[in-house]
C-alpha cells in the first residue's frame, strides 16, 4: 500500500486530491497538511467528505512528515512549494508538484512570469511535466512530476496532433479560454464572489497570464522550434471546468474529415481524451468530475482555420485527476486505477 501526504490540502485542488485518493485501492493518505486549518477535521472544510473525518490537517512540518510517506503531493501556492519539493525529492522520495514551481525548464523564464527567482535550480533540471499524453514513459521513470497547470493542458492537447502533423502555420495560433470560478483557487477575493461572478463573463490577464509560457514551452517541444501564441483567458459564471477555442492557420487546404481522422489517429489508445464526431463540439457539463479532455474541430474553408475546441474539468484534468494519472504511471498501478469515472454529472 502506498502511502500518501498531501501538502496543501485545504484548496480546491487538494479537496480533490482527498476524494480521490481516499478510493483508490492502492494508497492510503497518511497526512494532509493546512496551515490556517491545522488541527481541524478535513470534512469541516469539505463536508462532502464526512467518511474521512478521521483526516485531520496539520503544519507542514517536512522533517516530521518525511517517513510519513512514500510520495508527496504538493498543492501549495506558486513560490511556495521550491524549498519543499526540493527537501523531499533529496530524500529519495517521489514528488508530483501541482504548483508552477517546477513546470517551467527556464529558471530566467518561471523568475520573468512569477515574479520570484528559483532557487533550486538542480532539482528542477530532474522535474518531468506531468502531461501522459506527451510524456507517459518520462513520467513512469521519474521521481518528480511537475503537474501541468488546467489552461496548458487543454490547449496543449487541442494542438498536439496538428503541430505533430504539421498542419498549422506555428505563427498564427491564438487560443481563447474561459474558466469557471474554482480555477482561481480557494480565495476570499471580492472579484470572485457570487454578486461579482453571476451573470457576467470578463477577460483577464490579458496578454500576460502566468500559464503562456508553459502552454509556448510544450508546443515549442512538439514542433522543434520557438513557438509564440496570443492566449486570453476569461472567467465565466460557473463552477468548475475550462473550454479553450483555438485558431490557427491551415498550411494547405484539407477536410475536417481527414483532420479529424489525423487526431482519432493519435488519441486512439488514450483513456481519457476523446475526440467528438464531425459537427460535435465540447460541453464543460460533459467532463465535470471526471479526468476527460474532449476534442471538436472544424476547418473554416473561408479562411483556411482550423478551429479546435477542447473542454476539461479544470480540478480534474487541469490538476488532481492528472496528478492522480501520474502517480499511477510513477507506481506502475493501471493508469486508470482511481479515476475511471466518465464524469459526475453525465
């Protein structure tokens, strides 16, 4: 039996974790660590929780943690995790940071967008990014994963295949995405409160959000040359999930049927991407709770675009559904094994 702490478990994402993990039939949560809600229950912060109320959080003591566990979760703010992931992963033991801290190979670049240097700069040579889809043999032979952020990895899989293929003018990618509130975390922020949220829908980070160069670094990867993109993200008036739309130009006239074949083609053994029929297009309602990306696209013959349209579940595949995926990987479990769920809400 594996056992897990989870470091930053009073959030959105580290809810999630809990829920998750605490069925998996392969790993037993041993911590869960909060600083402002140490020493209270887990289900007094999430009720729906109630069976786990034996799971009490706790300081983030790192010394006293260490032989608490075999793999550590790491779900604290950007900036923070570092020095901790650092400590753990020179312990010997495995690391999967949900955090931006070790998602970013360039340390001038994470320091340029986080606005804090890296301070670890050794450690994060060693970091794998957590995407399976991309990089599932890495993932299996690493002792730290750098879990992708929930923006990246939408717009990451919804171009994988048609840079892979090179269908696309790499110059002329613009992707649009709208979140739902739980992506900006746990915070008790005005901008994010109901009376702010309900019944409007705004752009944010306009030109500057944290997640561009991640979503730049990965799509480089994938068409072996520097890659820029225009990516505005906007907040929409629910829960939780992400839909991105993505443009780019066509390098030559082709049929939505054959691209849509194209991506069938590459995402045919992937458990939990699934790629619509002609005419189809995601609903975030149809991943909600579940570790899916679902893919539509369509070729404008107007203007020769190719449009694609991805939607995940943001707490999900945009964080602990994709952290759990990669444990699974890590331990050599069935990749699937605790989140098989289609979604919560079908």
């Amino acid at each position: 039996m594996l056992k897990a702490a989870i470091c930053g478990g009073s959030g959105y994402a580290g809810g999630e974790l809990i829920r998750l993990l605490s069925k998996h039939p392969f790993v037993r949560i041993t911590a869960v660590t909060s600083e402002r809600s140490a020493g209270k229950p887990v289900s007094d912060l999430f009720p729906h929780l109630n069976n786990h109320s034996n799971l009490v959080y706790e300081p983030l003591k790192k010394e006293k943690l260490l032989n608490r566990a075999d793999l550590f979760f790491m779900a604290l703010p950007h900036a923070e995790s570092q020095e901790a992931v650092d400590f753990f992963f020179r312990n010997r033991k495995k690391i999967i940071d949900l955090s931006a801290d070790y998602r970013l190979r360039s340390p001038e670049i994470y320091e340029e967008w986080y606005k804090a240097s890296h301070k670890y700069k050794g450690t994060l040579r060693k970091a794998v990014y957590g995407l399976p889809e991309l990089y599932r043999n890495k993932i299996g032979k690493s002792s730290l994963i750098a879990n992708p952020g929930c923006y990246p990895t939408g717009a990451i899989l919804g171009l994988y295949p048609a840079l892979k293929n090179k269908l696309i003018d790499t110059d002329s990618i613009i992707i649009d995405s709208t979140s739902g509130t739980t992506g900006a975390g746990r915070k008790g922020e005005t901008a994010f409160s109901y009376c702010e949220v309900n019944e409007g829908f705004r752009a944010y980070s306009v030109a500057v959000h944290r997640h561009t160069p991640e979503i730049e670094q990965e799509l480089s990867a994938v068409a072996n040359k520097n890659i820029t993109v225009d990516f505005t993200p906007h907040l929409g008036p629910y829960d939780r999930g992400i839909l991105s739309t993505i443009y780019a130009r066509l390098k030559k006239n082709i049929e939505t049927k054959k691209v849509l074949g194209t991506y069938k083609k590459l995402y045919q053994k992937e458990p939990f991407v699934r790629v619509l029929a002609e005419g189809k297009y995601p609903n975030v309602k149809n991943v909600r709770g579940s570790n899916l990306c679902d893919i539509g696209l369509t070729v404008n013959n107007r203007t020769n675009t190719l449009i694609i349209v991805t939607a995940i579940d943001n707490l999900m595949k945009g964080a602990a559904g994709q952290a759990v995926h990669n444990m699974n990987l890590m331990m050599g479990f069935k990749e699937t094994t605790g989140i098989e769920t289609i979604a919560l809400f079908p």
